[in-house]
C-alpha cells in the first residue's frame, strides 16, 4: 500500500551576472525534497495505540511563520474531553519527522480541566503577521508544515531513538501527511502553511482513527482561556464523500456521495454542485439518514474541476441534544473530471504556447526518452509529419522518475508552460505535463530516431530570430515560421531526440557545464571568427547555436574551435534565455588546439596602450590568478606602456566593510608583473566610494593606469581629484590641461549613479602630451534576452551607457576646442558592441572607434552564449588615427579555463619626436693665457633629448698642429632626430721657436767678426712676454779677445714651447794676421815691413820645428815693436802687438 508521497519544488535564485548580449541571468537551483514511503520498504508503518484520558490532541499546525502563514508559530492543541480534571504536570508532547526515529519533547504544566483546550506554542518560523494566543506551554520544535507525528504521553521521558511508533506512555497520537504511525486506518490529511489539522467536534471525536477524526482546516489556536468546548453533543458534520475531496479521474456520468457522521435530516436545497465548464448541476437525492447519494440531472464536462458545497444552516442532527442542531460550518470539497485523450503534437501546438495550457489531458502516449532529477522526456513515436509541431515533451514528476528510458507509457496530467527563472522573467516557456498518472505499458522500447539539425536534415535559420511578432512578444502574436525564425525552429522541436553532427564548439564550457555549438563544423553558420566562434553583428544574433548541456550525462570541457569525438545527441529544452541539448550519449573532446595569442613587440618609437578587464580581481583571488594576468601581460601584451584596468577591487574584495583602499590588490599584481620578468610598473587610481560604483556588493571595482616609465612615458601629476571631485578641462600655458591628473569625469553626474567613474590622466611622451580615459560603462544587466518571448528584446540598461557615452564625448570635446589636434585616447570595458549607439555616441565626429579598422570577423574581445562580440574599445582622436596600429590578444574569452572572461586590446602609437637633441662640446683643459694649447686636445660632448635616450657621440682629440682648429659631434634621438656642435678656436702648437746662429765661428785677430742670432716660431709666433735672447756678435775680432767666446740664446713661443741654443766662435792670431794687424797699426810701412819680415821668419821657424829659433825671432820682434812705441807705433796699439806676439 503506498501510504503518501510528498514532493516539493522550490526554486532558489544564485545570481550570475554577465556582460555580454542578452539578461542578466539567474541561475535557479532546483531544490527537489522528495519524501516517498511504500509500505514495502517501511513495513514498520502501523496503527498505534493509545491510552484514552479523556485528554486528546485537538490541532496540530506546523506552518507557522512559513511563506504564505498568517501565524508565526507552529502549535499543538490539547482538549480534556472527559468529565473530570486532568494533571499534566508530568507529562509532555513528543514530535518526530514523519519517518523519522528522532522524538523532540516539549513538557507540560498544570492540569486541564473538562471541556478546557490546552495550547502548546512551538518554534517560530520566518514570516507570518499574527502571534498565538497566550500558550499554556512553550517549546522549539520546528515542526514540518506538511507530514509529521506528534504523541502525547503521560510521561516526560523522551521516546527512545530509534522508535518510530511508540507504544508505552501514550496517550494520544496523531501522525498526519504521509506518517508511518497513526491511528487507525492512516495518518490525518496532508497539511499545508494555511492549513492544521482539527479533530472533528472541536476535539470532541475520537474514534482512534486519524483519518476519519482530523480534517484539515484552517489553523484556529485555542488556549486554557477559550470558551469551554461542548462534548455532550456534537454538531453534525461531513465525515466522508465519494469523490474524496481533490479526487481526479473522476467520470463525466459519476454520483456523489456524501456521509455525515450522525444520522441527519436535510431540507430544501441543502447542496450546490457548480462546474468550471458545464456550471450548475442540479441532482435526485437518495438514501438518507447517514449517507445520502446525488446523481446530476446531467453529465460533467470532460477535465473540468467540480465543487460540491453541503449548506451547513440545511442539515440539522436527529437528537435531541441541542444545542448544537445544525452543522458548525458549509462543507465543500472538489473533483475534477476525467481528462480527454490528446497526442503530444495536438498539446504542443504550432506556437510557443500550447492550446491546452491549463488544461486536463488523458492517455497521451509516448517513449521515455530521456530521465531528469525531476521528470522525463517522452516522445510519440507516430509522428503527425508536421514540422511545426512537436512530438516530445517533458513530464514533470516533481520527485525522480520511477520510469525508465524505453518505456512505452501513457501519461494523464496537466498541460503546463513552465518559464524558467519565475514570470517576471523574459525567458519562453516550455510546454510541460504536470501532476502526472502515469500508465506503464512496456519496457525497452526502441527510441525514436533524432531529428538530424543540419546538412542531411532540418538546418536552423542562421540570422532571424524573429521577425513578425506584431506587439513584441512571440508567445501572444506573430506567424509561427520555423523555416526563418530562429525561436519557432527550436520550439517546433522542444522535447523532442535531436542529432547534430559534427559541432563544433563556438563558446567555452561555462562553471555549469553549459557549451554553445553549431553543428556540421560551423558548415551552416556564419558570420564565423578566424579562431572558430560565431560572430554577433547588428542584423544576426545566430539563432542557430544551442548550447550542449551536462544535466543527464558528463560533459567534456570546450574551447571555441574544439570539436566533439562523435554527433551530439540529445532532447531539446530551454533554460537561462537559450535553447538546450540536454546531451543524453556521452562524447569525448577534440582538442582544436586553440593558442594564445601574443601581440607583436613594439618599435622603438612606438608606444603601447592597452586595455584589460581582470574580472574582480582582489587579495582574495589565490596567487594563481595574479600570476596567470602577470604573464599575460609580461608575455601576451609584450608590457604595454601604458594599461587602463578594469575591475580592480579593495583590498578585501567581496567583504562589505567600507574598504576602499586597494594598493594591496595593485600592488600585489605589480610584483607578481615583475615576478614574471616584466618591468617595473605604477599606478595612480581613485578609491571610490563605497558601494557607489557597482560591480560585487563590497568589492569597490574601479579603472586604474598602470603604466612604466622606462621607455619614455612619464606621467603628469596634478593632485587634487577625488571620488566626487570633478576634474576639468582648462587652458594652459602650452594648451589644454586637466585641472586634476589623475581625476574623475563628472563623478556626480547622474549618468553615473551605481557605476564606475571614468579616470582621465595626463601623460608626456616624447614631445607629445596625451590625454587618456579609462572606463568601465554600465553593465547590460537586466537587458532581454536574445532568444526570449520579447522580440525584439529590450536592452535596458542602454539608456544610461548612451548618457555616459554623451557625458564622456562632451568632456573630451572640451580638450580638442583648446587643441585640435590633442592626442587623445578612450579605452576601456564600454559594455557595448562597435556598432552600438552607445560607441556612436562617445564617438561623434571627433573619435575613431579603432575596431573599425579590423577585418569584420575579427571584431570581438568577449564570448557570451556563443556569441562573439566587443565590449573593450579603444578609441583615439583625429590626431592619432594615422599613426596607430590595433590588435585584440585572444587569451581569455575562448577558453574554459580563463585568468578573466574579457580578452585584453593594445595599440601600437606611433608618437613621432620632431625635437632635436641638444648637444655641446668642449675641451677637457683649457688653453693658456694667449689661448695656445702645447699638448693634444680632447673635446668632451654633452647631450640631451627629451625621450631620456640618445645617441652621444664619443670624445675627439686633436693631435695635430694647427691654429684654430675644430672638433664636430652629432647627437641622434630615438625618433632619428640629430643636433650637431662644432668646438672652434682649438690652436694647437707641438713645436718649440727655431734659434739660428749665421755666421763663421772662428776669426784671426785681423779680421771682423759677424754673427747674426734670429729666433723664430711659424705658428704661434715668439712670446715677447717671456724671458729671453737671441745675441748676435759683431765687430773685430781684437776686440773679443782671443780665445772662445759663447752666445747662448733661448725663445718661447706663445704656446709655451720654449728652445735654447747655445754657439761658440773663436779669435785666434798667427804670424800672417799679426803681420796684417802691424800694417794696419804702423803709421810707416817700412817699419810694418820689417816688423812682418821678422814674423815671417818666426812662422818659417815653426814650421821646420824650430820652436827655439822661433820664440827667439818673436822676442825680436816684441823688442822691435816695443822700440817703435811712440815712433811708428802708437803706445796702444804696440802693447796690442806685443801682447799677440807673446801669445805666439
């Protein structure tokens, strides 16, 4: 005997919020609490027995303070229904799970006397608006709304574990919903938040049957001081019907039965039979006085829920114990009748919403084909060979599914369209059966064969999603085209076996196992990327992806371009704004060996900015993820210059304690950069202020510059912005100028409010002065999905981008009416495509959008649901637009496995250096006073530029001799600039003056001598300054006197060389030159005559070596002269002859 079965299906939101085209998707949990018991598996349910007192359980309510409760507390009533008092100081009321072996206890107080309620508050729940009464006895016992068991005992010992129906102690039990103890024939009915379950007779009936005692009812607490209850006599009341209440199935030509628990009398017409379809019936009455039967004067409406109401103020009990006379209240209870046989074809329907929704349907045969947590895919094999209808649908069962895959069944229910996500959502529905009978005919059937998607079957429409839904919503309007739109195609096959051969994966595996695919390799697909994805574009959102999902079987992990080891088969489904293959055979990956991209290495003269959105990135982030984004840019980006990032969050990340600080989060990447091998980075940012700029509740996410200065860029610090100071834009010496470097753009602006501020700095490269401004607009959270009901979807959230794009365009025309020609450059994460209105916008007429000049289908830096599509921009101004170079790095968004979802973009600038080098030069000594130098000179250049690098050229010496000679130097920039310096004036002399003595250099005492000295330098000329001479000798060599003279010489010329000569000459006397001196002296040549005769003879004498004759021949001569002084000789000139002839 199955004794219940009790699901519940509760959806629980988990936000996931993504940027890219469509909604802000929720992702739902399904939580499915199934509680199910055979008696088969628990052959331990059974009658318990109860002791009676006198004192009974009279209410049990477990949904206090549940969703839905008007009370916030959970009670159990008591009623001493005997004729005397009872204490219950020592006894207690237990509570167990309905299947449970684990007894919570609550103990009671006092006593209770005849006809007096007992209240005993339990645990409160969440909600509800209205206390109990004043309790009698309070416990926690959080108590289950639906199935339990509750026992009173007459003891305060709490039932041992392990018991899951006690038997000593008890004196009363009631176990309701799907108990495995009770009284009597089973548990009390199924209870519910609005519902308790009340003994009939306000507490008064007890038969030790729950079942037939208890009803459920809505919950009225009575406490010790409610009026006291009546059990001499009970009011008549309704103790059975046939239908039960809730009964389904129920035959269009059925009676009704209705019992009462005493014997009754009844008048005019004290019942109402009222119809949803076929309205009011009137019925013949028979038997009577207990069980009176009503057979309708005509037939029920088939699927159509009946309600029979017995009129209390019509039926009065047959004692004569009054009051009371007259039922307590109307009894009604419904029906509904049996449903009407339909194919899965007829209740799917050629739309978006079936024509039976709402409705009953019966016997409507399928094979499963494939089992969910929660229900089953079946599918008619007799197809109806309409392609707008389909064949599969998929039975909700609340709880797992007893059927198997290839079971051959027929299935009565409800027709259903479940929207994922709740109705305020804008996602379609898919047509569902619910509160299922299931017939099983036969096991393993064969399936039915996919419908191939693609080449050799149905090919999905490749750029209309939909086009005639007349007032925006496909589900209410519109022409069901499943040849041209998108959204009829996939819904002309929900539920139903797919194959699709060949797919190729055109978006990574997501953290829930969810892969975009198009099949026969993409064969079908356009417009595709050059690494395999599938292009977004104004007119084509690629209604022909599906996405492979792992709900039934394991799912290998994807990169875009990756393909599958065999087709993917499975049911259609949708969820999360995007139709699903729930994949039923496993495949395996085949790896398309997708490569990171790396940019190129930048030139000399080029400078590199980038833009990268590192996804939240905070201290908490594990190690890992600072060094994989370090290696990105060290390795993939080449080091940019320059990098706007984007989502940088304070330094405890999703914390919400007022941090905004985040330098521990950027200076952590700053080393982990370096711990790479890259350089050595800074940064300058704004904090925000907390919890103003969107992004994760407490997270603070902010744009920064991150930028190194070793190749030329340099940033201009001008302090003073804040987080709500504006900086603006002024006129300055050489230009425009940003009055705070760095600063925020109008961060008061109500274009801003729950989003990131732009971060304007100021940069100098080179000659150049440049103006960037990071951003980071709104997300597209909240926009409609692609593929929901609404079409054409409405993107909301691109309201507020089109003020930020006009806020930001406004601000960076203010610099350009200073300077046209600025160097200008907007980067950042736009949340916006290239063909948006909001790009358009920033752009206007003075901004070029840099994707514009890609190839079309390498437009894209993110991938969502498959769709490859741009949101990081850079944007230059006119000036720049001929000198850039732009490249999207794809090493994120195409992969499983990612640092972050966004893929970084550089641009190469080529910021030309029209300046030239300065350069000087000059010697390393200096000359003397007459500015002669008398060594080599060496010439020393000095340079500068103002990129901080130049080429200097090396020192020049002079060796050679020369007045105002030169040494030239040319200094050359990294731009190829030159500057040249001439160093004049260097007059070099080696060679010291020249000193010539002309001249003979030996005289005989007769004659003259004459010796001219001349000092001489060609270069530098003789110093007249400096000490010095040049003698000559003249005159006659008497007066020299005989022997050697000297003339020593020495000059300097005005170099400070200085030469020295010295020169000897001789005066010598023989017997010819004193014999010419006699001549000359003698006044008489005869005396001059004798006197030579005698010194020719002496001469003679010598030459025959006859020195003896020859000094004697001299000793006559001086005797002859000295005998001619004051005669022939002059005294003067006799003593002159005398002398020379002794040095003879």
């Amino acid at each position: 005997m199955l004794v219940t079965s009790v699901t519940v299906r509760v959806a629980l939101p988990a936000s996931s919020l993504s940027e890219g085209v469509g909604m802000l998707r929720r992702r739902y949990l399904a939580l499915v609490v199934f509680f199910a018991m055979l008696s088969t598996l628990f052959p331990f349910a059974r009658e318990a027995a109860a002791v009676s007192t006198g004192v009974v359980i009279s209410q049990v309510y477990g949904g206090g303070g549940n969703s839905g409760a008007t009370l916030k507390n959970d009670f159990i009533e008591l009623f001493n229904r005997g004729s005397a008092a009872i204490d219950v100081s020592a006894w207690s009321v237990q509570y167990a799970s309905m299947l449970g072996t684990s007894w919570q206890r609550t103990n009671l107080s006092g006593s209770i006397a005849p006809g007096q309620y007992y209240l005993v508050q339990e645990a409160a729940g969440a909600g509800g608006t209205t206390n109990l009464p004043t309790p009698d006895a309070t416990g926690t016992i959080a108590m289950s709304a639906t199935a339990a068991k509750v026992a009173l005992l007459s003891s305060q010992t709490t039932i041992a574990g392990g018991t899951s129906c006690p038997t000593s102690g008890v004196v009363d039990l009631v176990g309701y919903g799907g108990a495995n103890c009770f009284e009597g024939s089973g548990a009390a009915p199924t209870l519910s938040n609005t519902t308790a379950a009340l003994r009939a007779g306000n507490g008064c009936v007890d038969t030790d049957n729950n079942p037939a005692d208890f009803t459920a009812t809505a919950p009225s607490p009575r406490n010790s001081a409610s009026p006291l209850g009546n059990c001499s006599d009970l009011a008549p009341a309704v103790s059975s019907t046939t239908p039960a209440g809730g009964a389904s199935g129920v035959a269009v030509d059925a009676n009704v039965s209705i019992t009462f628990s005493e014997p009754v009398n009844v008048t005019d017409t004290w019942f109402q039979i009222a119809c949803a379809t076929s309205g009011d019936h009137g019925a013949a009455v028979s038997g009577s006085p207990v069980t009176f039967v009503l057979d309708p004067a005509t037939d029920f409406a088939s699927a159509e829920m009946c309600t029979v109401t017995v009129l209390a103020s019509k039926v009065n009990d047959q004692d004569l114990i009054d009051p009371p006379d007259n039922m307590a209240a109307d009894y009604a209870f419904s029906f509904t009748t049996v449903a009407p046989s339909r194919r899965i074809h007829d209740i799917q329907g050629a739309g978006h919403v079936s024509p039976f929704a709402g409705q009953l349907v019966g016997s409507v045969p399928g094979v499963v084909t494939a089992l969910r947590t929660n229900g089953f895919y079946m599918q008619d094999p007799n197809s109806d060979a309409d392609e707008a209808t389909s064949e599969g649908i998929f039975v909700f069962t609340l709880s797992a599914p007893t059927t198997a895959v290839g079971d051959a069944l027929v299935v009565s229910a409800r027709v259903q369209e479940f929207r994922p996500g709740g109705a305020s959502t804008a996602n379609l529905t898919t047509t569902e059966l619910v509160s299922p009978t299931i017939t099983i005919a036969s096991h393993g059937n064969a399936l039915p064969a996919p419908v191939i998607i693609g080449t050799g079957g149905r090919i999905p429409p490749t750029q209309n999603i939909e086009d005639d839904a007349s007032n925006g919503n496909v589900e209410t309007s519109g022409v069901f085209d499943p040849a041209s739109d998108g959204l009829d195609f996939w819904e002309s096959i929900e539920g139903m076996r797919v194959q699709l051969n060949n797919a190729v994966a055109v978006g990574p595996t997501n953290a829930f196992g969810e892969t975009p695919i198009v099949g026969d390799d993409g064969a079908n697909a356009s417009l595709r990327t050059p690494r395999g994805g599938l292009l977004l574009r104004p007119d084509d959102g690629n209604p022909e992806r599906v996405v492979a999902d792992d709900a039934i079987v394991t799912m290998p992990s994807m990169n875009v371009g990756d393909h599958y080891g065999g087709p993917i088969v499975g049911v259609i489904d949708y969820n999360f704004g995007n139709f699903f293959i729930e994949v039923t055979q496993p495949v395996t990956r085949v790896d398309g060996n997708l490569p990171l991209e790396a940019t190129r290495i930048p030139g000399t003269h080029e400078l590199t900015v980038a833009t990268f959105n590192v996804e939240n990135l905070d201290t908490t982030d594990p190690q890992s993820k600072f060094d994989r984004l370090a290696g990105l840019i060290v390795n993939n980006l080449r080091a940019p210059d320059l990098i706007a990032v984007e989502e940088i969050q304070d330094n405890n990340g999703p914390i919400d304690d007022g941090t905004v600080d985040a330098s521990a989060t950027i200076g952590r990447l700053e080393s982990a950069i370096q711990a790479a091998g890259g350089p050595a980075y800074t940064s300058r940012e704004i904090d925000p202020v907390n919890d103003q700029d969107g992004g994760e509740p407490g997270g603070n996410i902010r744009q920064i510059f991150l930028f190194r200065t070793d190749r030329g860029l340099e940033f201009v610090d001008r302090p003073g912005g804040g987080s709500t100071t504006a900086t603006t834009v002024v006129s300055g010496g050489s230009g425009p100028e940003l009055s705070f470097s760095p600063g925020r753009v109008a961060p008061t602006n109500a274009a801003w409010n729950s989003s990131r501020k732009p971060l304007a700095g100021e940069f100098r490269y080179n000659t150049h002065r440049l103006f960037v401004v990071a951003n980071h607009f709104i997300s597209k959270g909240g926009d409609q999905p692609l593929m929901g009901h609404f079409q054409p979807p409405t993107r909301s959230s691109e309201s507020q981008r089109h003020q930020q794009a006009q806020v930001e365009h406004d601000f960076i025309a203010q610099i350009l009416a200073i300077d046209p020609y600025a160097d200008v450059i907007v980067l950042g994460d736009l949340n916006d495509f290239e063909f948006s209105d909001t790009v358009k916008t920033l752009e206007g007429d003075i901004l070029s959008d840099l994707y514009d000049d890609l190839p079309q289908p390498e437009r894209y830096s993110y991938v969502f649901e498959g769709n490859s599509q741009t949101l990081d921009h850079i944007l230059v101004s006119d000036s720049l637009t001929s000198s850039v170079e732009f490249d999207v790095v794809h090493v994120n968004a195409e992969f499983a496995d990612q640092a972050s979802d966004h893929d970084p973009s550089v641009t190469f600038v080529m910021l030309t250096d029209n300046v030239a080098p300065t350069i000087s030069g000059a010697a390393t000594t200096s000359p003397n006073a007459n500015g002669w130098y008398r060594s080599p000179v060496t010439v020393h250049f000095t340079c500068a530029d103002n990129s901080g690098n130049v080429n200097c050229p090396a020192d020049v010496t002079i060796a050679t001799e020369g007045a105002a000679q030169t040494a030239s130097g040319t200094a050359v920039d990294p731009a190829g600039n030159t500057a040249m310096v001439v160093v004049g004036g260097i007059s070099i002399d080696l060679t010291p003056p020249a000193i010539t003595f002309t001249g003979d250099l030996s005289y005989s005492v007769d004659q003259t001598v004459s010796i001219t000295c001349v000092a001489s330098d060609a270069l530098s000329g003789i110093d007249p300054s400096v000490p010095g001479g040049c003698p000559s000798a003249f005159g006659p060599a008497l007066a020299f006197g005989l022997g050697p003279h000297t003339l020593s010489a020495s000059a300097t010329d005005r170099a400070g060389n200085k030469a020295e000569r010295t020169v000897t000459f001789t005066v010598g006397v023989t017997e010819a030159s004193l014999c010419s001196l006699t001549r000359a002296y003698a006044t008489k040549d005869a005396i001059a005559g004798a006197l030579c005769a005698k010194l020719t003879e002496a001469a003679a004498a010598r030459a025959r070596g006859e020195t003896t004759t020859e000094h004697n021949i001299l000793k006559a001569f001086a005797n002859a002269v000295n005998a001619q002084t004051g005669k022939a000789l002059a005294p003067e000139n006799a003593a002159i002859l005398i002398a020379l002839g002794a040095s003879l």
